[in-house]
C-alpha cells in the first residue's frame, strides 16, 4: 500500500516546473505534514494522503487564475482580441473620424461657431474619455469587464442617437463629449485591461491587431457620413451609426472578458500618486501627455488646410480615410517589431518619425501630391500610439495594477486631450487662418514626446542596447 503514496523518496525532492516558477515537492510535503497527521487521525491512512497528493499536484499545475500564467493564444483569447477589435471600431472609429465631423459641423450645423468653439466638443469627448480611467481602471481592477462593457454599450449607443436630434452646440455637446464618452471610456478601458490578462509574449501583437479596429471603423464611417448626409440628412446618418456600433456593441459584450480574479478594492487616491513616485512611470506619462498635445491635430485640421491649399472639397474629404487605412500597418507592424525589440524601443522610434515626417513633409508642402504624401505616412506612423501606449504601461505593472496605473497615466494624457484640439484652433485663428503654426507645433511636440521615452526607457534600464 505504501507504493501509492507520493512523498519523494530523494533527500532534495523532485521539482515540478510551471510557467517560469519551480515548485519543491519535498518542501511542500514536509510543510504539510502537520495537517496529514491531523487528516491520518481523524479519516485515517492512506486515502488521506492519496487526497493530499491530489492538493499537491493541483497547486504544482498552472492555474487559470495564477496572474503569472498566460495562455497566449487560444480560442479564448483571440476572442477576446475579436472583441477588443470591436470596442477600437466603435470608439475611437469615430475619434479618428473626427475631421468629417470637424468641417460638417463648421459648414452646416454650428456654422455660426468659431472653430476653436467647435473643436471643444471633440476635445472635451477625449477629456472625458481619457480621464474616466482614474474612476473605470479602479472599477476594472475590483470587480471585473461586465458591468462596465454592458454600461459603457448602452451610454455609448445613446449618445450617437441623442446626436441624430440635436441642432443646438450644447445639444451635440452632451450627446458627444459627455454620454458618448463616458460610454467609449468604459468599454475601452474595460477592453484594454481584459486583453492583457491573456497575454505576455504576444501581448503587443494581439493588441496591434485589435487596435487596427480603429482603423476600420475610421475608414468606413467617413464613408457612410459623406455619402448618406446628402441622401438621408444628417439625422439619419447618425441613427444609422448609432444601429452598426449596437450590433458591434453586442459582439463586445459576448466576448471580451478577464482571465483573472477580480477582487474589490477601497478606491484610494494614493493608489494614482503612488506610481509617479517611479521615474520611468512619470516620464512614460509624460511623454504620452506630449504626444496627445499634437497627435490628433493632423485628423482635426488635414481636411481644412487641403482646401485652403486648393484642393477640391470631394478629395479632401477622402484623406481621412487615406489617413486611417494607412494606419492599418501602422497598429500591426509597430506590435509586431514591440513583441521582439522591446515596446519603449518602437514607440521611440516611430514617434521620432512622426516628428520628421510632420517637419520635413507637412511644412513645406502645399500641392495636393505632397498632402497625400503626408497622409499615408503620417497614418503609418501615427498608428504606434493607439498600439502601444497601454502596452507600455502593462511593461512596468503589475497585472493586478493594470486598471489603476492605466487610469493614473491616461488621466494625465486627459489635460492634453483637452486642451490639444482648442489649442490648435487657436493656433489657427493667430495665423489668420492659416495652418503654418499648427504644423509646427505638431511637429516639436513629437519630438519632445520621443525625448522624454527615452528618459522612461533609461529611468527603468539605462541607455544600453537591449530590447525593453
């Protein structure tokens, strides 16, 4: 009868390897012997220690709520990743299409409106967005994706219906920069902080892949916004993408959920103070403040400044679309490159291409071919940011911090989306409305934004040559 039992005859004990972790069998039964001598007294002999070797083996194996632990892969997983695409289509689909917005609203609707007015709707719609992380990244981390995919659908989906009746600034502001937004906050960072807990090594490429979500959703709702205005008027353009983000809305709820145990809490400010104590962390939040300053300037004002460069009305309204569908590549490749040299190496180098291009291309040109130019470009380069910037923070926190640190970072990124867009208007307006100083105030914020990732990635590592 002794040959059934599992204790370890060697002095050092047989090792069980999970994951990265080595599990010492001879120390786990010999830290559980007291409780089989109490099992042996009470039940008696061996099937106790049948039943405590079974305990054994079960906290040797990888578990499905070990943090530790990452399928990276499976069927569960790249569902996951379908839904992510979902939640990137349907929130910042229409972020990244805010430039048809931009100029329907100047010439039709707000046309009494200065373009600094206009451009606080979408500023304050990312605002509202980026800084609900300090409230939605906590409730993440305590209980979990659900209550916040099923909330955030519902708001989300209302706001694009209340747009569809409203004619007054106020109106589309409540509908846009606040219901909308609360909504696009909650099933974004509900999505973001689920994707991650599925995967490590792939982690970057699954979320470029969903992160070419926003790309679809900003090549395709131009295209029914510009064709359907004339047809249907633009109320019924509104309802129409109110029904296609319901039906993806659905598709999120159905597949997007967390790998891990979420347990509740206290909501503590400390606990968004705490990681600026870090170097790196203070200086990634710095850098991504930066680049928000100016990536989203291009999307507002692309459209505009080719017409007063003299291009006609039909073609300038497709460069949002050339602009989106280039940065297709621009959400894959950068995930790809980041799963083998390192998420802060990429993001430093794409965004000092970003600089360039705005700099060397978007300057000094003003014919239609070299606008085009720019575009694509600036679409493949662009792409790094939605790609990769939770991607950075994951880099540097813990798994069961994602919610919280996200939340910290995001929020001060907010104060850029904010001020960004009515900075750029205002920039405008001091140029006479031209766009000479909006494009170089683009440009030096990329590049300062490149400085201070490279300050991040020396703060955590030091300026040696190594993937990170």
């Amino acid at each position: 009868m002794s040959n059934l039992q599992t204790r370890p005859q060697s002095p050092t004990g047989p090792l069980v390897r999970t994951g990265s972790s080595r599990i010492d069998l001879e120390k786990v039964w010999e830290e559980r012997k007291p409780a089989r001598r109490l099992q042996s007294k009470s039940l008696g002999g061996l099937g106790n220690d049948v039943v405590d070797a079974e305990k054994i083996t079960e906290e040797a194996s990888p578990s499905r709520q070990d943090p530790s632990q990452f399928p990276d892969g499976g069927q569960e997983a790249w569902l996951v990743t379908l839904g992510c695409w979902c939640v990137f289509f349907v929130s910042w689909g229409p972020i990244n299409t805010i430039g048809i917005f931009q100029e329907y609203y100047q010439q039709e609707v707000l046309k009494d409106y200065s373009p600094s007015a206009i451009e606080w709707i979408s500023s304050t719609k990312l605002f509202v967005m980026y800084a609900g992380g300090i409230i939605v990244g906590w409730l993440f981390d305590s209980y979990g994706p659900r209550w916040l995919l099923l909330i955030g659908s519902a708001m989300h989906v209302y706001g694009f219906m209340m747009t569809s009746f409203s004619t007054k600034y106020y109106q589309i502001f409540l509908s846009q920069a606040i219901c909308s937004a609360v909504g696009t906050g909650c099933i974004y960072y509900a999505s973001a902080g689920s994707i991650t807990t599925w995967f490590l090594k792939k982690r970057s490429t699954a979320f470029g892949i969903a992160a070419t979500g926003s790309s679809a959703g900003a090549v395709v709702l131009p295209i029914i916004v510009s064709r359907l205005i004339p047809k249907v008027g633009f109320p019924w353009t509104m309802r129409i993408i109110g029904f296609v983000i319901l039906a993806l809305v659905v598709v999120i709820n159905l597949t997007v959920r967390s790998r891990i145990q979420h347990t509740p809490k206290p909501f503590r400010i400390g606990a968004y103070i705490a990681p600026y104590k870090e170097p790196s962390f203070s200086f990634l939040a710095l850098s991504m403040t930066l680049l928000v300053f100016g990536v989203y300037l291009p999307f507002d004002f692309i459209v505009l400044q080719a017409q007063s460069e003299g291009m006609s009305r039909t073609m300038s309204e497709n460069l949002v679309p050339i602009l989106n569908a280039s940065s297709i590549p621009g959400r894959i490749i950068p995930g790809l490159l980041a799963d083998r040299l390192g998420n802060f190496n990429v993001m430093f180098i794409f965004v000092m291409a970003l600089g360039i291009v705005t700099l060397g291309v978007w300057v000094p040109g003003g014919s239609t071919g070299s606008i085009i130019i720019f575009t694509v470009l600036y679409g493949v380069f662009s792409g790094a940011y939605l790609a990769l910037a939770p991607m950075l923070v994951a880099q540097i926190s813990k798994i069961q911090q994602i919610g919280i640190r996200s939340g910290a970072m995001f929020f001060a990124v907010s104060t850029a989306a904010l001020a960004g867009g009515p900075v750029g208007g205002a920039l405008v307006d001091a140029d006479n409305g031209r766009f000479r100083y909006v494009q170089i105030f683009t440009g030096a914020m990329f590049f300062a934004s490149a400085g201070a990732v490279l300050m991040a990635r020396a703060c955590a590592l030091g300026f040696s040559v190594k993937k990170f």
